[in-house]
C-alpha cells in the first residue's frame, strides 16, 4: 500500500469534501424530474455492470501485413538439433 504524506491526505480529505459540496449544490440547482430521470439512468448503468471490451477487429477483416521492414524472422532450422553434422 503507498503512504502519503499527512499534508497529502488532509489535502485529498477537503477536495472530497469540497467536490461532495459542489455535487450537492448541482444537483440541487437542477429541476426535479430531471433529477429523478438522471437518478434512475445511473441506477440503470450500475446495474448493468461494466461493458464488455470490444473485438480487435471487425469479423472477417484481414490483418494489415506488417510495414516493410518489419517482417517476421523465419523459422530457425534444427538441422543441428542433435548435435551432430548431418
């Protein structure tokens, strides 16, 4: 676990506090069916869970080849792989 210095903490302590204070301020500010509206889209978001990645690459579409210069090494040969000259 890092350690922060207690400057640090008490510094990150009043931003939060800071940031709940201006959440609160906005959201009471705005209109309350449109309070309620945005209430239930996040509840609808969070109970959706995290969305799931999307592919590499569309279905059926070719690899680019790779830039000249950058081609893969050929295999090696095991000729040798004995140990022996053949």
């Amino acid at each position: 676990m890092t350690k922060h210095a207690p400057y640090e903490r008490t510094r990150r302590a009043a931003e939060t506090a800071r940031i709940k204070e201006i959440e609160a301020a906005w959201y009471a500010s705005t209109p309350v069916e449109i309070a309620r509206a945005f209430e239930r889209d996040v509840a609808v978001a969070r109970a959706r869970g995290p969305l799931e990645p999307p592919p590499n690459q569309a279905p059926g579409t070719r690899p680019n080849p790779p830039a000249p210069g950058r081609e893969p090494r050929p295999e090696k040969d095991d000729r040798h792989a004995r140990g022996g000259r053949s």
